[in-house]
C-alpha cells in the first residue's frame, strides 16, 4: 500500500498465495497487539519499575512515535532491498525487541526498547502490502485486502484484553513482562513461515531514501514530545521549554528539506491538493483523540473505578465487537455514500463519547463507539486518496499510514496529560472537541474513494 506493486506472478498457485496473506495478516496482527497491550498494561508496568506517570505517557507514545518516523523510510527500504528481506528483519527484531521489553529493569531501558519495538515494525508492515500486491492478481487484491479490517480491529482491543489477563493470571510469576515474552512463540512461528512462504525479491538498489529527512522527523517528534511529558510532569523549567523550541525549529526545517529533497517523504504537490490535505489534518486529530480515548479509559477504569487489568480489559471489550460489526458494513457501502460514511461514523463516536460524559452504564457507549470506528478507520484513508494521482499514490498513502501513528503518539501524550491534571471528564471533553473539529472538516473531502481496478 505504500509503493505501487506489479502484476502477480502466474506461477503463483491460489493456496500460496492465501498463506502468504496469512503470515502478512499474522505479523500485522503481532504490530498491533504489542502497539495497543500498553493501554491496559501501563499502570502495573510503572508501578513495578517505579516509573509514574511519566512512564505511562511514554509506553503509550514510545511505539507509535517509532513506527511513524521511519514507516515510509521502512517501505522504501523494502524497494531497495527486498520486500522479503526487509520483512524478516522486521519481524526478527521486533521479537528480539519484545524479549528485552519483557526483561526491562527500569523506565528508562523499557521505554527504550519500546521505542526498538516501533523501529523493527515500521520496517516489518510497509513489507507485508507490497509482498500481497506481489502475489495476487489485481482483480483478488480487495478481496485480499479486506480480511485487514475486521481482523486488524479485533486485535486492536484484543491486545489489551490479553494484557489483562496475562497480568492477573502472573504466569510463573512474571506478571506483564508474561504479554512481551510471549512473542518468544508467537513472534519465533511468524519467522518460520515468513522464510519458508515469502516470495524472493531482490529489491531495486537505484531506490533512494531521504535520510536527512527522516532525521529531522525524528528529532522534531522526539524533542516535541519530551518536552511535553517532561514539562506536564515535572514542570515547566527550561529544560522541556528548550525540547519544544527545537521541536520546532526541527519542524520548520523538516518542511524545508520536503520541498528541496529530491525525493521527500511527503510530496510537495500532496500539500496542494485540498481534499489529501484535509483529509490528512483530519486522520491526524481523529487518530489522536482515539489514541487518547482509549487510553484514558483503561486509565479511569483502573485508577479511578478500581478494577483489575483484566477487569478494564473486559470493559473496553465492546469496542472490538462494534469495530468489527461496522467495519463488514462500511465495506459493502463506502461506494454508496462516499465521504458521508465518515460523517456517519464520527458522529457516532461523539455520541458514545458524550454518552460517557452523562455518566450512563459503560458498555452501551464503549459499542457506540468502536462502530465509529469501525466506520471510519479504513473509510478516511480511502476517500482522502480520492483524488490523489495514481502517480503519487505511493507517497500519499505511506503520508497517511506515517500521519496515523504520529497522531497516536501525540493523542497517547496529550490526553493523558490532560487526564492526569483535569481527571476523565475534561479527558472526554476534549476527545468530543477532536472529533466535532472533524466533523466540519468531512465537507472538504473528495466525494468518493478511488475506484478498484
């Protein structure tokens, strides 16, 4: 999804082409859960290594920040070395990064190999979209394609309810460090059928990567979000006041290195294009307000209404079901209604958001919720692509996926900040702001997503 791909080899048979979509969809499913088992784990993972909350904020920021700074670098890198190659280095250093997850000995060395954990991930999924396109024939890809969503949706809720559990449970008395060191199995499968199912692919070495770029990315996040987490939880002294004044200063010449670059991470012609950019400005606050929201929940359901890991884990157990339920019926109807679907699907997430906030039993709203986002996940990145020039398709679609996880970083450090100083209700406040500002921002969409060839 991020580089366009060629047209499938004839030599592929119809079963080796299904279980290669099955190690793509394994090793996604593996990103996610490890992305999103922190929501639920945080509170033990600082209690255990004294880490506060500092440490929450940067367990829920540490993995995404990683993972969009270098996606798109990771997806070129797949054109330049291999799709085959890069995926297995992703995949076996994102499970030798979970072991040193679940081995850490101090905040500092777990946000650390959280922040590894995202880096061998944004080399590992860009792979997995180019190696299918590989594979299968043009006219199967959206079949392909559409397994993503629902499976992908379950486990985004799915990883915390396993973190609930594996921490209750304190498996041979290792408690959270049992949900890292388990991908010493499920992580050790995936490299198996990864080299014995993967197609070769020698990769194009003439394929540039803009490493100044993706430097200042770094440095302009990196410094942006310490500099917010340090200063809401130790004050603002000069130090974190000096991090958020060369965030920006990154951040100025980041833009700057994107219109001289000769080949940019974002290109300069996306930006003029109203219905991308709007609907990049609007993936990044929704993301981020979610990031924040669900985040915030597992925070009130164990700080606040007592309940164990297990027991929060249970709570946002709902989401799942209305991810899943919605994203089978966006499916069907996005061709229908176009970007009307994301209006549907955002005022249905502010009305279980609002719902929260007149203090109604939780299970209802927590459903209304996942079904808007199960409605707009996959339905923002397709009509904002809508207009987009199949020639720039490869940069606008790598800008989307990049945006999304720097919005989780950013809604991951924000909200909890928010919550930590102002409690749940502003939390949620804020969130039905987001997503409202979202709402007027769907008009300057293009009307309808690409078409499938």
């Amino acid at each position: 999804m991020l580089t366009p791909v060629g047209p499938a080899p004839a030599s592929t048979s119809a079963r080796r082409r299904w279980a290669v979509l099955a190690v793509v969809l394994f090793a996604s499913i593996l990103d996610l859960l490890d992305s999103t088992i922190t929501n639920i784990a945080a509170p033990a993972i600082a209690a255990d290594l004294n880490g506060g909350q500092a440490l929450i904020q940067w367990l829920g920021a540490a993995y995404a920040l990683a993972m969009g700074v270098l996606l798109v670098v990771g997806g070129r890198l797949g054109d330049k070395y291999g799709r085959r190659r890069l995926f297995l280095v992703g995949i076996t250093g994102f499970t030798l990064a979970s072991i040193a997850c679940g081995l850490a000995f101090d905040p500092a060395s777990i946000v650390a190999f959280r922040l590894l954990q995202g880096a061998f991930g944004a080399l590992l999924i860009p792979q997995g979209f180019g190696i299918l396109g590989a594979v299968f024939p043009r006219d199967q890809l959206g079949t392909a394609f559409s397994v993503f969503a629902p499976a992908l949706g379950l486990s985004a809720i799915g990883g915390p309810v396993l973190a609930g559990f594996l921490i209750d449970a304190d498996l041979l008395g290792l408690g959270w460090r049992a949900m890292f060191l388990i991908n010493i199995a499920l992580g050790g499968l995936a490299i198996a059928c990864a080299v014995r199912l993967l197609p070769p692919d020698p990769g194009d070495r003439a394929v540039t990567v803009d490493a100044p770029g993706s430097a200042l990315l770094a440095v302009t996040m990196l410094t942006l979000l310490y500099g917010l987490i340090d200063g809401t939880s130790h004050g603002w002294s000069l130090p974190p006041v000096v991090c958020l004044g060369a965030g920006l200063v990154s951040f100025a010449l980041f833009c700057r290195r994107q219109r001289t670059a000769p080949q940019p991470l974002i290109k300069p012609s996306l930006l003029t294009n109203r219905g991308f950019t709007s609907g990049l400005i609007l993936g990044l606050a929704f993301n981020a307000a979610i990031a924040g929201l669900l985040l915030v929940l597992s925070l009130h359901l164990q700080n606040d209404l007592g309940r164990t890991p297990s027991g929060a884990s249970l709570g946002l157990a709902p989401v799942a079901a209305g991810i899943v339920v919605a994203s089978i019926a966006t499916h069907r109807s996005i061709a229908r209604l176009g970007r009307r679907l994301i209006l549907i699907g955002l005022l249905l997430t502010l009305t279980g958001v609002l719902t929260l906030l007149t203090g109604i039993a939780l299970i209802l709203p927590v459903f209304v919720i996942g079904l808007g986002l199960g409605t707009c996940f996959g339905t923002v990145y397709q009509i904002t692509l809508g207009d987009v020039d199949p020639a720039e398709s490869g940069s606008a679609s790598g800008s989307l996926s990049a945006t999304q996880q720097l919005a989780n970083s950013i809604g991951a450090a924000a909200l909890t900040t928010v919550y930590f100083h102002a409690g749940p209700t502003v939390s949620l406040g804020v969130v039905a702001a987001l997503l409202l500002s979202c709402c007027l921002l769907v008009r300057l969409l293009p009307r309808h997503a690409q078409p499938r060839h």
